[in-house]
C-alpha cells in the first residue's frame, strides 16, 4: 500500500508560499487543479484518470508550501470502498489463483523483495543515506509498515517517507502510461454514469461491514488490515452469491480522487530539499526495480501466457491501492493481478522487517 499518512511537518517550522493560505482556500485549490489535471486525461482515454490527475494536483499544492494533510479517517474509508471495489471484479478465488501458479508467483515474488533490498544496500554502502535508511526506503510494498518499523528502528522517517512515496509516484505514473498505449484502455467510470442510483440499504449494509472490517484487520495487525480484510470478506460474500455489491460511481470518483491527493500532498517542499542528495541515486533505484519487474512480467507472458498488462501490472512494484485502481480501469485479469500483488504484500509485511534489519545490521 502507499504510506498511510505524509510524515508529519515540524511544528516549528515557519509555513512559507500557500502555507500561509487558510485550509480551506488550500483544500479549494487542490480541488480546482484536480478538474484542470483529470479532465484532460479523462478526454485522452487514460486509465486511471481520476487518480493520477487529483495526485498531479496534490504535488503542485504540497510544493507550492501547502501544509494541508489528508486525515487518516478518510483514508481508512478510500481503502475501505476500493476493497469493495476490487471484490466485485475477482470471480475466481485468491487461493486456488495462487495454488495453480504457486512456485512462479514466489519467485517473482522473492525476487522483487532481493533486488530492492540489494538496492537500498548498494545506496547505503555509498554512504549517501544511512544503512536503516536506505534499506527501509527501498522496501518494495507495505510502505505503511516500513515507515512505522523504520521510525522504531532509529531511521529518518521523512527519507523513508520520500522514497516510498517517490516509488509509488513512478509506479502508478508508468502503469497508467502502459495501460494506455499498451491499448488495453477502459473506463471503470462510464461516461455520464455517475450519477447512476443503487439500492440504498444494500449499499449502506455492505459499508458498515467493510468499515467494521476494516477495523478489524488494523486492531489486528494486519498487513494493510483495512483494505485486505474488507476485500476477502466482500470477495467471499460476492462470488458465493451471498450478496451483490453494487457502489455509485460518485463514490468510487471520490475514493480515487482523495487516494491521488493523499499520494500528491507527501511530496512537501521540506522534504525535498531534506532528501535531494538521496534523489538521483533513489530514481535510479526506482528505475532499476521496475526495470526488474518488466523482465518479470516477460516470464509470466512466457510460461503462462497471460497478457502482457496483466503481467505487468501483477510486478508491478507500487503502491497495492494505487495498483488495483489501474487494473480496475483497464481490461485485465483483476483476480491474477490482486492475488500476486496480495502475496507480495503479504510476504513483504512478513519477511521485509527482518530482512532491512539484517541487511542494515552488515550495511
């Protein structure tokens, strides 16, 4: 998942440029950039419109000096309806999916997680970043659980915060550029269907139970709890035929809206300049670890013969929210997508603590 929250600002700090501006005139301008910046994507066909055009918008407010922050209630709620989301598409279930492919989806898996930790350990042994640092910002998935680990384990969380955030820019950018010129483009949003009605209690039922299973999975711990849990439940409870999820489309424009600002608005003036000497070498690591995973998606097209958007973005190391969004809004195996970037969810929230300690320990 992206990270759950930008690190907070240093309340010392002197606000400068649209700092100075009141929240809500700050908030009202996120809002206008976010029509200027999706509509054109939207006329262009671009998979994923309503998210990229909101998070450009967030980037230009947050470098402008605005301080305004996403609050994590409504973040919690964008994770909840996006799980919804997802389940309606998956009609095939997540453990058979990985059952049939088990030994390929953790190799690819694996690999992922090696080569971006070998990258934070190249970048720490320049002496560019600190070894926790490095490490912890070059964790590929789980940002949220990196960031809190990374904090705890004497890290500075606003490099980490920046590298995580950087990836999952870069990732969601190129995907989307993929899916669209890979001609695979469609609309999870219909033209004029906003608006469309549904049934009313149905749609209120199946938002209690995901907000309450959502709860759940962080009360828990579990890994990106608020989406994961909500998903399988609704997964579960649509494919058996137990109940039909049907959300408004005005609710899912609001979901990918507030994800793209929550993306956007990380990306502070403050933490920039504190992370530019970490900037080249964290893009090219970037580069290096979508490069890596391209490769991986041409194993998957090879032995599996899937089609080349579905491999690519089932490897696709980004954020897993920002990555279901563009799968749902293009024409791909959803359920394959989801169970490989499930997995490496899972196995990164697993495994990828122990391992930055350990690499960090001999960095």
């Amino acid at each position: 998942m992206s990270p759950a929250s930008p690190t907070p600002r240093d309340p010392t700090s002197t606000a400068t440029g649209l700092g100075r501006w009141p929240a809500a005139l700050q908030w009202g301008l996120v809002a206008g950039l976010s029509l200027v910046t999706t509509v054109p994507l939207e006329i262009a066909g671009f998979p994923a419109a309503l998210l990229m055009g909101p998070m450009l918008a967030g980037i230009v407010v947050a470098l402008g000096g605005g301080t305004i922050r996403l609050p994590r209630f409504f973040f919690f709620g964008v994770q909840v309806v996006l799980a919804l989301m997802i389940a309606t598409m998956v009609s095939r279930d997540f453990l058979g999916t990985f059952l049939d492919n088990w030994p390929l989806m953790l190799f690819v898996v694996l690999s992922v997680i090696g080569v971006s930790t070998l990258s934070g350990w190249l970048i720490a042994r320049t002496g560019i970043l600190p070894g926790t640092t490095a490490i912890w910002g070059s964790s590929a998935g789980a940002a949220s659980t990196m960031l809190i680990m990374a904090e705890a384990y004497g890290a500075d969380a606003r490099l980490v915060a920046f590298m995580q955030y950087l990836r999952v820019l870069f990732v969601a950018s190129l995907a989307t550029l993929v899916a669209h010129f890979g001609g695979h483009d469609g609309a999870a949003i219909p033209p004029h269907a906003w608006f469309e009605p549904v049934p009313v209690l149905p749609l209120v039922a199946m938002l209690a139970i995901g907000l309450l299973a959502g709860i759940i999975g962080q009360k828990l711990r579990v890994p990106a709890g608020a989406f994961l849990v909500p998903f399988a439940l609704a997964s579960m409870l649509n494919s058996s035929g137990t109940v039909t999820i049907a959300l408004p489309q005005w609710l899912l424009v609001i979901a990918f809206t507030l994800l793209g600002w929550n993306i956007g608005l990380g990306f502070t003036r403050a933490i920039l300049l504190h992370a530019r000497r970490a900037l080249l070498p964290t893009i090219i690591s970037i580069v290096a670890l979508i490069s890596f995973s391209g490769l991986l998606a041409g194993l998957l097209i090879l032995v599996l013969g899937i089609d080349p958007l579905t491999a690519y973005l089932s490897t696709s190391p980004g954020g897993l929210d920002s990555v279901a969004v563009i799968a749902a809004s293009s024409n791909v195996d959803v359920a394959f997508v989801m169970t490989l970037q499930t997995a490496r969810l899972i196995l990164v929230s697993l495994i990828g603590p122990w391992l930055a300690r350990f690499v960090a320990d001999r960095a």
